[in-house]
C-alpha cells in the first residue's frame, strides 16, 4: 500500500494476526493492510489501510481473539465507509 508503512508480518501482535485474518477471511474481496499509526482507518487504491494503535483497531482485534465471527461488527465499528457483502451481514446474524 503506497504510502503506508505496514507492519511487519513478524511485528504483528498474535491479536493483530487473528485481527487481518478475521477481516480478510469475513470479506475475501477486500485487502487489508494493519499500519503504523493511531489515525482513522481508510481506504487506498491498494485497499484498507487499518492503523494498529486506533483504539477500534486495539478493541476490535481483542474481540476477535476471543471469537472470530465477530469479523463482521468490527468492520461495521471501523467505519470503513464501504458497503460491505450483504452475505456476510446474513451470515453473521445466523450465529
């Protein structure tokens, strides 16, 4: 992602990894990028850029280190700003 600096695969907390694998399997269309910084989440041509001190960040990944499924709430809270797969909306209310 162009102007970001990511974190390193090694870098990333266990609760960061669970975080980028959460997002990226809840919508595999996206791209997901965990960054330096406590900034708002936004999106670049490259895709979303999260970055890894935004207290939604830190909240959302400590969620979904105790339960997945809750892929789908977290994306809703980072307010991404893109509309996410009504599929994944219905697969999360039938948990």
């Amino acid at each position: 992602m162009a102007g970001t600096r990511q974190v390193a695969p090694d870098a990333l907390t266990e609760s960061e990894t669970t975080l980028l694998t959460a997002l990226r399997s809840a919508d595999p269309s996206c791209k997901v990028a965990l960054c330096e910084g406590h900034g708002k989440v936004r999106t670049s041509s490259g895709g979303l850029v999260v970055p890894r001190r935004n207290p939604l960040t830190v909240a959302g990944a400590e969620c979904v280190r105790g339960d997945p499924s809750w892929a789908y709430p977290v994306l809703l809270a980072l307010d991404t700003g893109e509309t996410l797969p009504e599929a994944l909306r219905e697969l999360w209310r039938r948990l």
